[in-house]
C-alpha cells in the first residue's frame, strides 16, 4: 500500500468515524478529545515504527562496516594485497544500505570459508611439529601458541612450519646418526678396555635400545659425556701402556731378550685393559730385577751410548770429563741411574743441536773443498791435461762457487750461533772451543789464502802463458823431428818470452788487458793452434800427429782464454811460418 492509498483510506475511516460521532450526537469536545487521543496514538506508531526503521538502518550499517572491517582483517591474515577491497569499495558506493548488506554477506561469507580452509591447514602443521617436541625436545622445537580465530594464515606461515617441520625432520636423522656412532664408539672402547660393567643408562640407553634411540638433549649430552669420560680412560691407558713398553722394551734391548720371546708376550698383550697394563707391569717389575743383577753390563752399555753421543756433538775434554760417574767404577744403582739421565740429556741436547751441527756440517765441507781446491791448484801436474782438458775450466768453476756458498754458509751459521747463545746463556762449543771464533778464525785464513793465491796467479801470469810454456817444456824435451827444428825452437822460445815479458810489464803497469784487438788475439790463437803439431817421436813411422796435450777433437779456445796480452803480429806471423 502506498502513502495515497494509505490517506485516501484513511480519510474514508476518518468519514466513517464522522458519521458514527453524528448518529450518536456526541457532543463536540468529546468528539474532539476522542479524536486528539485517535491522532496520538497513531502518531506513536508511526514513531515507533519509524524508531524501528531507525534502528534497522543503523543495525545495517554497523553490521556492514562489521563485515568490512573483518573482510579486510581475514585478508590481512591471509595475507592478501589490498587491490580486491578497493575494487570492492567502487562496486558498493552505487547500492542501497540493503544491497551493500547483501553483497558484504556474500563476500565475507566466501573469505571467511577461505580463512577458516587455510587456519584448518595452520592447526594441522602446528599439531605435527607439536610431535618433534617430545623427540627433540622443547629447546629445539618451538611451536608457539596453537593457532585460534584471529590466527595468521598468510602462505609465509604456512611455509615456516613446513620449514621446521623439515628441519626437524633433517635433525631426527642427524640425531639418530649421532646416536647411533656414538653407542658404536661407546662399546668399541668397552671391548678396547674390556669394561664389563653397566650402570642403568648404559643398560637401558645403549645396550637395550633394540635400533630404536632415544635422541633427546639430555639423551645426546650423556652419551657425549659417557663416550667422552670412556675416551679419557682410554687415552690414559694408551700412555701408561706406551710408557710401560717404551721401558719394558728398553729393558729387553738391554737385556738382549730373544725376538720371539718379546713378540709372543706382546701378541698376547695388545688390548687396553686392565690385565694388559697389569701384565706389562709385572714384565716391567720382572725385567728391573734382572736388571739390578746386571746392573755392570747395563752402565758400560750405556757409556757406548755416551761415547756416541759425545763424538756426534762433538764434545771437548773438559765436556766429557764434567761427567764424573762415567770414570766411577762403582756400578752401582745410583750410577747407572746417573748413566741413564746422562743418555736422555744428551739425546735431548742432540735434538736441540741438529740444526746447527748440520750447518757445521756443510761449512766444515766447503772448507775442505776450498783447501783440496788449493793443493789441486799448487799441484806440479796442474798443466799436464793429458785425459782430462777441462781441469782448468772446473777448477775455475769450483773457485767461484766456494766464492759465493762460503759467506751464505758464514751468515747461516753465524745467525743459528747468536740464536743459540740468546737462547741458552752461553756460546755453542765444538772440542770444547766456541764455535763462531773458530769459524770467524777459519774465515780470515781463508780470506788470507786467497790473497796468496792470487799474488800468486799474478806472478805467475795467466793460465794460458803457463800452457804455452809447458807445451814448450814438452816439446823441446820429447819432439824429435820439426821442420827447420833449431830455428823453429829459437823463434817459439824468443817468443814466449817476449809474451811473459809483456805480460809482466802489463801487470806492473796495470794495463788493462781486457782492450786486445781481435786481430792481435787471432794472431795468438792462430799461432798456438800451429804449434802443439808435431811430428812423431818415431823417425821410423814418419806420421804426423796432434800433440797429447790437445786431441784432434779439442776445441783450442778451450785452451786459450779470450782475453791476451797485445804482441808484435811480426814476431806472431814468423814464429808461425817457422813451425
């Protein structure tokens, strides 16, 4: 009905209600307080009811921004963008209070089927990693609080309690596997240490297991404390019983117990537990008695011993003689012990001196080498090269490397002798003297050896003169037969000496003799290659030979150093015609 119907029939009641008032004559102030009391009460439900249309409006309206307001919440949680409710906001602006009504109870009824599906999910993974905590226990295993409404279900959760359910699972493994090599080491050590006693852990942890483990914190730190206390004992044992062999075998060596003897009590001993520690005792107790009953052999022994070690440190008189007891006839207990303790000193002091008496080692070795080098040098046969033509050229080699290892070997020695002293108070003796003035002694000897010999090379001349000369020597004592022989000998010896004059004069004069013109030295070359060609010292044969000095296939230059001292080509080129 609407608002013209509902006045045009009102109007016929109110005519009616006239009409009645006329027929009964009601006077016309009751008619008019009938009718004020008709009009008010209609205007009260008409109020009401519009109270009411009020109320549902507002009802409306609340109940709508309610649902937005968890629509846009359940999607936060669900972690959802905010572009679908703006969408949402341009549809809803156009409709009535009702419609937006209707429209948000369809979209929150979809959101909210979705948000509950996906807690649904969260609830199941929070009760599955609520598992691993009684396994791992709670220090590893953090659920948190069990998911209600109102809970985040975005996918970022969900993939956190997977990830910690993978996690868990990856650390159930890797527990299992600790475990499981833990009781393994654990009972590897009882069989090592024949232990055959268990307490309640190791009853029920370890040996009643049956695969099943339990791999609980506490579970892993007992068995790490168990397998760890287990390893102690047994390193403990391993260092008695290396003990014990060490002087059980030191004994036997002493003793000179047969091989077989010894390798049958020590398969019989190989394990570490308490009887293989109680049987190398009792060996060691049985041996220390034999021992004292061979207490003289012992300390004689053990002066071969001192004797070693003296010449390999290479000890003094005085050193030796420090050691009093090794002069004591009295073989006593007490003396071999001193004998022993002398033993281990000087092995350490060994140990301690390696380094430097391998330095010593390889300097007293090239001193050697410098001063077989100068005898080699000063040998009256140096020139007679017969079968070996490149002894000049190697001992000239040998020269320069003793040149330069020498002072490396100096500096080597001198830095490990200044750190021995820093080291230990006092300066490193050999035979009793203090090593770095015995090397610095021997260096100024050697230094003043090679200013003789050099002096010497330069009154000598260069090696070269000295072969021409020997050459000569050897021809004018063994050659028969030369061409023109009196003037050929004539011109040679005439013009060696003229070499060694000019060379002399050179040498006074400090010429320098590295600036010879390459014709002058060609000259030289060419002349001494003519000359070593003799004829044979059998006039029978008449064949023509090399001198033995230089063999068909030798390389004159060899012979010939590149630099030379400046002569008459004249005198060169006729020396060479006459030979």
């Amino acid at each position: 009905m609407s608002l013209n119907d509902f006045l045009a029939e009102l109007a016929v009641k109110y005519e009616s209600l006239e009409t009645l008032y006329l027929d009964i004559g009601t006077p016309e102030q009751q008619k008019e307080e009938e009718s004020q009391a008709l009009f008010e009460k209609l205007l009260v439900v008409l109020n009401d009811h519009i109270q009411h249309v009020a109320q549902t409006k507002d009802a409306f309206t609340q109940e709508t921004d309610r649902m937005w307001d968890n629509m846009q919440r359940m999607n936060r949680l669900m972690g959802q963008s905010d572009e679908a409710p703006t969408k949402l906001i341009d549809t809803l602006a156009n409709m009535t209070l009702w419609d937006r009504r209707v429209t948000l109870q369809e979209e929150y009824s979809y959101i909210y089927d979705q948000y509950t599906q996906k807690l649904d999910v969260i609830k199941k993974l929070h009760k599955e990693l609520e598992t691993y905590i009684p396994i791992l226990g709670p220090a590893f295993v953090n659920p948190g609080p069990f998911p209600e409404e109102g809970a985040e279900v975005s996918f970022e959760v969900m993939q956190t309690f997977s990830d910690n359910i993978a996690e868990c699972e990856k650390e159930q493994k890797t527990r299992i596997k600790k475990v499981e090599a833990d009781i393994t080491i654990i009972k590897g050590i009882w069989d090592e240490l024949g232990a055959t006693e268990r307490d309640s852990f190791d009853q029920e942890v370890i040996e009643g297991s049956g695969g099943e483990y339990s791999i609980s914190d506490d579970i892993l730190r007992r068995l790490e404390r168990k397998k760890a206390e287990l390893q102690v004992e047994r390193s403990r044992r391993e260092i008695v019983l290396q003990e014990l062999q060490a002087d059980v075998t030191r004994l036997w060596d002493k003793l000179r117990v047969d091989v077989d003897e010894r390798e049958e009590f020590l398969a019989g001993h190989r394990t570490l537990c308490v009887e293989t520690i109680r049987a190398f005792k009792e060996e060691l107790t049985s041996l220390e008695e034999l021992r004292v009953q061979k207490v003289q052999d012992f300390i004689l022994m053990e002066r071969e011993e001192i004797i070693e070690l003296w010449m390999q440190l290479r000890y003094g008189h005085e050193q030796q003689e420090s050691f009093t007891p090794f002069y004591d006839d009295s073989f006593t207990e007490e003396n071999l012990t001193a004998h022993e303790n002398e033993v281990a000193r000087l092995k350490q002091e060994m140990e301690e001196a390696a380094h430097i008496l391998e330095i010593v080692a390889r300097y007293e070795a090239r001193l050697h080498a410098i001063e077989e080098l100068e005898k080699s040098t000063h040998s009256a046969d140096r020139f007679n090269t017969r079968g070996d033509p490149g002894r000049l050229l190697r001992e000239e080699k040998e020269r320069k490397q003793n040149a330069r290892e020498l002072p490396k070997l100096e500096a080597e020695l001198t830095e490990a002798l200044n750190r021995w002293q820093e080291e230990k108070g006092h300066h490193f003796l050999v035979y009793g003297e203090e090593y770095i003035h015995t090397m610095q002694a021997a260096a100024q000897l050697a230094r003043e050896g090679k200013e003789n010999e050099k002096r010497e090379r330069e009154k000598q001349g260069p090696a070269w003169i000295q072969e021409l000369e020997k050459d000569w020597t050897s021809v004018s004592q063994s050659s028969t037969h030369i061409s023109q022989p009196g003037a050929s000998r004539g011109k040679l010896g005439k013009a060696l000496a003229d070499i060694r004059i000019q060379f002399t004069h050179a040498s006074n004069t400090h010429v320098q003799k590295d600036r010879i013109s390459k014709s002058t030295r060609n000259t030289i070359l060419s002349t001494h290659q003519d000359y070593p060609i003799l004829c044979t010292d059998d006039p029978d044969k008449g064949a023509i030979t090399h001198s033995p000095l230089y063999p068909p296939s030798a390389n004159i230059t060899q012979y010939i150093p590149s630099v030379a001292l400046q002569s008459s080509s004249a005198t060169a080129s006729e020396t060479k015609r006459q030979v």
